[in-house]
C-alpha cells in the first residue's frame, strides 16, 4: 500500500451525558476544566489512547497492525522483535552505527505497528530503534459551552476489610458532568506519510476508530459517550490548499434559537453547521458522520 | 544576506520546555528561536538553507495553566528482556504501559500570539540551483495559502500553530499593552549545536515593548 496522498483535517464533535470523559490527576479525578473559561477539557492522549484501543480491537490478529503502546505490553520487546526480525545486536541507546540498518528497523516498526504508522513513537530506549513522527496530530478537545461538573455520592452495601464490619456500608464519590459537548482538531500530513508509510486503509480506519472508539470503551466512569459528528477536510494538494484555522472556522457549533441561556442536556439542543460557501478552492468536506 | 519573511503565528496553548525543568515541564515566558525555526521548517525546509531567526514580537500577554497527564515512565533493561528472550517466556517480565505510569504536570502557556521574523542562509549543501529568491517565493506562497509539510506546532505536537503570512508591507500585528516597557526574561535556549554533539546554547533574553531580538547564533553563549 502506498502512502496517502492528500492533507486532511478533522473535526470530531462527541459528547458525554452523565460521565466523566477525561479526569484530572490534579484535581482528584474531576472533569478537565479550563480555568479560564470552565469550558470541559479532554486531552490528546486522552482520544490517542481510544483509537489505539478501537484498532487493537478491530484488528485483533492481524499482521500489520499491532498496536506498540498497549496497556500491558513491555515496550522493549516490541522492540526486541524489530531487532530479532532484523538479525541486528542490539547497542545501547544508540541507533545501530550501520544508519541503513537504522532505517530498516525504523521501516520495520512501522509497517508492523498501526500506532507508530500513526502518531509515531519514540523508541529511544536502550534497545534502540529510533524515533517516528507520525502523519496524525491531535490537539487537546475542549467544550462548546462551559460545564459544570457535579459531586455524587454514592454508598457501598459492602466493606473491603474485616475491622470495618460492623460499619456495614462504604461511601464512594463520583464526578460526572452533566452534559457537554466537545470538539477536537486533528491534522493529518501526507508528507509525514510518507515516512511512515501510513496507507489509504490506514485512514480508513482511523475514521471509523473516531467514528467507533466510544462505543467499546464503556465503563462506570464515563457514562454515555458517543461520537456525533466527524466533519473531514480533504485537501487536493499534499501541502494543503487553504490554511487550517479557516476550514476549523467554517464549522460552527451553536445553541439552538431561543435556547442560549439554558443548560444543554442534549445533542439536539446544539445545531452544527458548515460554511461550505466558505471553502476555498481544492478542499472538499466529507461528512464521516 | 537574504530578504527577511515575516511569520504570524498564535494558538490556543503552548509549551516551550524549560531543559533545566523537563520532568515536571514549565515552559519559557515565550517562544525560543530554536522552536520558531521548528516552525517555519514545519513549512519550508531544504537542507540547502538554514532558517535564522532575527526577531520575535510577542503580541499577546503572558498567562500560565497547569496541566497533569499520565505519561509513560521509563525504559527497561534490555538484560531483563534478553533473559527472558533466553527463558522464551515473556510473561517474567513484569513491566506494563498501565502500571509503568507518571502523572507529570506542565505548565504551560496559554492564548499565544507571535510574529516571527526570520531570514535563511545557504548552508555548503547548497548548489547553483538554490537562489534566494527561490525558496523565498516557495515559502511565502506557502505561508500565504496555509500549505505546510506537517502542522507547526507550539512546543510540542498537542498544541498546533495556526500561522499567516504578513506580507512585506503590511504591519505587524499591535503588541498587547501589558507588555510594554523592558523586560529581562534571564537566559533563554537560543538552538542546539547540532554539529558539535548536540550542545545547547543560551543567550540573554530582553524585550522591549513585546520584541525580542535575536543574536546570531554564533554568538549565543554555549
């Protein structure tokens, strides 16, 4: 498969009913919040981490599209296998003195590794085989509107230890928010696809883990999450043909009429346009959602 | 000498790390002219021409935010992974993404604006192909249609740089009020000595009424 041969850019529209998407280590598992604006918060790695779990999923076995950071996997093994596939000795948190050798393991990882065709990796551990910049760039996520994230107590009708018998109950917290609706920007460079190999299969399925990755990471913290809108920008140039603020701007998220002021507890109390009037020439919308 | 461009960059966040503070990052005051020429290679870059930046304007007041993420911590041994090689198991090594967690904090800057003024010169890989005002139409077409070979970035890949061309006769967009006056922003990393073994080198950072200028590099201290 040869490497993509347009810039893209990509809107992704997703929201949370009742759930926390993205907790602060700082504030005690709290929703993000800009402090600023109180708008909601979810981080890059945040929705990164959600793609490779979706594509770890979908492509449970097949070759080609393992996934290197993994929740339980041992980073340098995956480079072991680089190097044992290679028949190369590994040195110490060196690139290989032989750089063609370098490239090959580079290569190799690439092609074996759909996240490192992806976001790239660094691979600078002591069993070296190099750094990747990958074609796909996400920046952080944040709210429409700004969210107000609510304490819920919750109780236990059990005790972890012994000594806590006769108390009966435990008491838990949870933090949810309400509702928000949130949206991220993502870039997608041909040129670094290059480098990467990084397919038109590749991208498919980088569309549907946006489009799917909620769906297969339910869980008691992050209460309803579903991707509602994925807007892409495809640009007939490699280089692009407009820059990327612009097309970001042609999409506009707002309250419905009449609504303004009141608390949004639905999608349908957001409505989404595009400028398409807007867009320049050689850029096309393409609705994955 | 070649003609000068002139490049308008702002974004929601950004961070450029301190070296002296990376575990825990805190970003500089401003940008570094090591990562404004990451910028403007983001957009135009052949290893014929080496982007010098001459000067930077900061248009927007200076803010903070803390930010915690789970990052991965460390490596592993490779004798560990060669014993278990040896043993062919893998399951001996216990060493997992999701236990091998840090929460690092950054400090990071938020609601960023920049213009930077930068010009190139010829490095020796350089031929009669290379004039000056070939890769200079190459960037500013560019620049002015939002064409870029990746998406420049604000530090780090997470915060993106919106840019735009400020043409040659149009101003410079107005420095915000609050940093007018002198200002000393202590030493600051000017670039890395890629040449000799990757060595940093530091100048001393002032700005005047929002604008920093930018020693040559051979004159940063390293």
């Amino acid at each position: 498969m040869s490497a993509i041969a347009n810039r893209y850019e990509f809107v992704l529209l997703f929201d949370v009913t009742n759930g926390n998407p993205n907790g602060d280590p700082d504030a005690g598992n709290l929703p993000r919040l800009d402090p600023e604006t109180n708008q909601g918060l979810v981080t890059d790695v945040c929705l990164k981490r959600k793609i490779r779990n979706y594509v770890a999923l979908e492509k449970e076995k097949d070759a080609g599209y393992a996934i290197y950071m993994q929740e339980k996997s041992v980073l340098n093994n995956q480079h072991k296998k680089a190097y044992d596939a290679l028949d190369i000795k590994p040195e110490a948190k060196k690139l290989p003195k032989d750089e063609a050798k370098a490239r090959e393991l580079t290569a190799w990882m690439c092609q074996n590794f759909y996240d490192v065709r992806t976001f790239g990796a660094v691979m600078t551990t002591e069993v070296n085989s190099g750094q990747v910049r990958g074609p796909v760039q996400m920046a952080f996520a944040s709210s429409i509107d700004p969210v107000v994230p609510m304490e819920v107590s919750i109780t236990r009708m059990a005790v972890t230890n012994e000594r806590d018998l006769e108390k009966e109950r435990t008491m838990g917290r949870k933090h949810i928010i309400p509702y928000g609706l949130y949206r991220a920007h993502g870039y997608v460079s041909a040129k670094l696809a290059e480098r990467t190999s990084f397919s038109e299969d590749d991208l498919e399925l980088l569309w549907r883990a946006l489009v799917n990755m909620f769906e297969h990471d339910r869980s008691a913290a992050r209460g309803e999450m579903s991707a509602r809108k994925l807007i892409v920008f495809k640009h007939d140039h490699p280089m692009g043909n407009a820059p990327a603020h612009q097309l970001f701007d042609s999409v506009k998220v707002k309250r419905v009429e009449g609504e303004e002021d009141t608390p949004a507890r639905h999608y349908s109390d957001y409505r989404v346009s595009i400028d398409a009037e807007a867009l320049p020439a050689g850029v096309s919308v393409i609705e994955r959602l | 000498m070649t003609y000068g461009v002139r490049l308008h960059i702002w974004g929601e966040r950004a961070c450029f790390t301190r070296p002296e503070m990376k575990v825990e990052r805190v970003s500089y005051d401003v940008i570094t002219p090591s990562a404004a020429r990451g910028i403007l290679e983001a957009i135009h870059w052949k290893p014929a021409i080496r982007w010098c930046v001459d000067r930077i304007h900061v248009l927007k007041p200076i803010r903070f935010e803390s930010l915690r993420r789970n990052e991965v911590a460390g490596k592993l041994p490779s004798s560990t992974v060669s014993k278990a090689m040896k043993a062919g198991r893998v399951d001996d090594v216990a060493y997992f993404v999701d236990q091998n967690r840090q929460q690092r904090a950054a400090t990071i800057l938020r609601d960023v604006g920049y213009v930077i003024e930068a010009h190139f010169e010829f490095t020796p890989r350089a031929d009669e192909s290379d004039t000056p005002g070939k890769h200079l139409d190459i960037f500013n077409r560019r620049a002015r249609q939002g064409q870029c070979f990746h998406m420049p970035c604000l530090g780090t890949r997470e915060f993106p740089a919106s840019f735009a061309l400020v043409e040659t006769d149009a101003a410079i967009p107005p420095v915000d009020t609050q940093l007018s006056g002198e200002r000393d922003l202590g030493y600051m990393l000017h670039d890395i000595d890629f040449a000799n073994g990757k060595t940093p080198r530091f100048f001393r950072a002032r700005m005047q009424d929002g604008v920093i200028e930018v020693p040559p590099f051979e004159e940063a201290l390293a």
